[in-house]
C-alpha cells in the first residue's frame, strides 16, 4: 500500500498537464514513462534494430493485466477493441439464444450481438439487469461502469442470478479497470480497452476467457494465435495456441511498448488507493454541485459524474481550459490518479460563473 506522499510524489514525477483533464472516460493522460518508451519504440523501427523488446512487452502487458484482473496469464487474449471481443463471443451463440443487455450501454458491448440478425437480443434498465436475467438467458452482456454516467452494476447480484438460470456473463470493464477493483474470476468473460483508466496508448483490449475457453471458437486468428507463431505464418495455423493466446490478434507493438509502463505505475500505486483518491474526487465534485443547485446522475461509488443539462457548457469549459465530455446532454467528469481537489474546485468556481 503506498502511503499518500509516495502516491503524490509518482504522480507528479509522471504527469504536468496543461489544463484541468477531467477527461478519463474518454482517454486518460499518458505517463512520462510512457511517453518515453513509445519514443524508443519508434526509434527501433527508424532505426532498423530488432523488434524482440516490443513483442516481450506484449507477453509483460498481459502479465500485468492478469494480476489486475486476478486471473493466470493464460486466460489473458489481447487484440485491438472491446467490439472484436465482443464479436467473437457472439460469433459463439446457436441462433436465437438469448442476449441480455442493458439500455443504452456502450455501443461496443452490444452491437456485435445486435448485427448477426438471429440471435433474440433483451435489454432492460441497468438496475433490472440482475433481476431480469430468467430460465433460457444464454448471456448477459454489461459494463462494469457505465460510459455514460458511471452508474456501477451491481455484478454480484448479476453473477447470481446467471448462476442460478445457467447463464453465461460478460463484463466490460473499461471504465473500471485501473480504479475498480476486479475479479474476473467472477465471470464468464470480461474486457477492458487500454487508453482509459489503464494510462495506455490506444490500439488494444484485453479478454478473459475460462480456462476450457467457455466455448469460442478463434474466429479471428491469424498467426499470432499460433502455439509457435513464427512457424505460423503461412498457410492455415496448424496449432492454435493452447491459452487464451488462440484469441490474440496481430499485435499493436507500439501500444503494449507503452502501455508496460503504464501497468508498471498501477501495480506500484495500488488499484485500492487509485480507487480511494477518484472516488474522494469524485464526491468532492458531487457535493459542490449540491451547493449550486445542480443534481447529478446517481451513481454512488463512482469515479465518473454526469450532470444532466450542462453538457452544453463543455465547449466554453473546454476554452476554460478544462477538458471533459458532453454524453446526451450531460456534462461528464471524471477523475483519475493525475486530479487534484484544486481541480474540483476550478471546475465548481466556473460552473457557478
């Protein structure tokens, strides 16, 4: 557990933002020593040297994802976005099974399931979710926390209740994973990108599948997917990788290159106090919007706030030189490990102007 001047004096050696950044759900900040290793990465490449350091940080970034996520590495596949993961999971559901969704979850958690035509796709209120999942569901299909507002489902319940009718979950954990604790141990399947919460670049997202791999089937595989991919480069893979590894796709060498040190500097902050300093945030914000007037989306817990009618103030915030999201016609904040009260306050001083 780091102790909170250890906590401060790392965030400051790996952040200087120019503007008040309340922008996490959209992409987080990058560290410093990201930033670095992406620039030695491309030397590599300017530089006609070998790539080998890049693909055995892809093999230390799914280490490190796994220990976050509380699962052996070897459940851990790696690809380019939450709505691939999604695809091939829906690519493994017999025609008309039943999806169960909530309303207005993140595009990327639900459209895969939506676009193959035959399958009998149910959504419901995120707070029925739990309740709504009934003998014949063959899935539910969830955001940790919603992109939205930051509503948190309730998974526990929801793991329940897809216990007790023989349902399969998966779980999206991209507005979660870095602040939220995980257990993907828990579920069926999860995923999470890596450019929000997790301090990476963009270009990839991480999938946890069972040890039996729950039933998909590699629909994506090419020859990374292989046992030994470099003898899997030509002509059909004739040995898929024996771990989840068979779900990889072609890797994006420059993301993981950073993104190593971005899970370098979670594993050494703690997920527990990154979840205590946003949250802290998180309701210091809540608490000055009661003082003006203004009442937020509920979502106790959250690092994330939305606040319904001022999502029209983001531009002249954004002139402000305070970064966050205009989603429906709410105005979202939210905080991460880079956020200071300071912050909160400015925001609150320009929201009362």
């Amino acid at each position: 557990m780091e102790t909170t001047e250890t906590f401060e004096s790392l965030v400051r050696a790996e952040f200087a933002p120019k503007s008040t950044y309340l922008n996490t759900a959209s992409n987080s900040l990058l560290p410093a020593r990201t930033v670095a290793a992406l620039h030695e990465a491309a030397l590599l490449r300017a530089e006609g040297r070998p790539l080998t350091p890049l693909f055995e940080d892809v093999e230390a970034c799914r280490a490190a994802y796994a220990r976050l996520a509380g699962v052996p590495m070897t459940r851990v596949a790696v690809g380019a976005s939450v709505a691939a993961h999604s695809g091939v999971i829906a690519a493994s559901l017999p025609a008309g099974a039943e999806v169960l969704t909530a309303e207005d979850d993140f595009t990327s958690v639900l459209n895969p399931f939506h676009v193959r035509g035959d399958l009998k796709v149910r959504t419901v209120p995120l707070e029925r979710i739990a309740e709504s999942v009934r003998p014949g569901t063959a899935l539910v299909a969830v955001s940790a926390a919603q992109s939205a507002d930051g509503r948190i489902a309730d998974l526990p319940a929801l793991r329940e209740a897809a216990r007790e009718h023989g349902a399969r979950t998966y779980v999206d954990h991209s507005q979660a994973a870095g602040w939220l604790p995980m257990d993907a141990d828990a579920y069926d399947f999860t995923a999470a990108v890596s450019f929000k919460w997790l301090l990476g670049p963009h270009g990839t997202a991480f999938l946890v599948v069972p040890e039996d791999f729950g039933g998909l089937s590699p629909v994506l595989a090419g020859w990374v997917a292989g046992e030994n991919p470099w003898d899997s480069c030509y002509g059909p893979v004739a040995e898929l990788a024996h771990s989840a590894r068979r779900f990889d796709l072609s890797h994006a060498l420059f993301t993981f290159a950073g993104l190593r040190r971005s899970l370098d500097l979670i594993e050494e902050l703690g997920v527990a106090a990154v979840h205590a300093h946003d949250v802290a945030l998180a309701d210091r914000f809540r608490a000055g919007l009661a003082t003006l007037g203004h009442v937020p989306v509920p979502a106790p817990g959250s690092a994330i706030v939305s606040v319904p009618g001022l999502g029209e103030r983001q531009p002249e915030l954004s002139r402000a030189g305070i970064e966050l999201s205009n989603r429906a016609g709410n105005l979202r904040a939210s905080f991460h490990l880079y956020n200071t009260s300071a912050d909160v306050d400015r925001l609150l001083d320009v929201l009362s102007g």
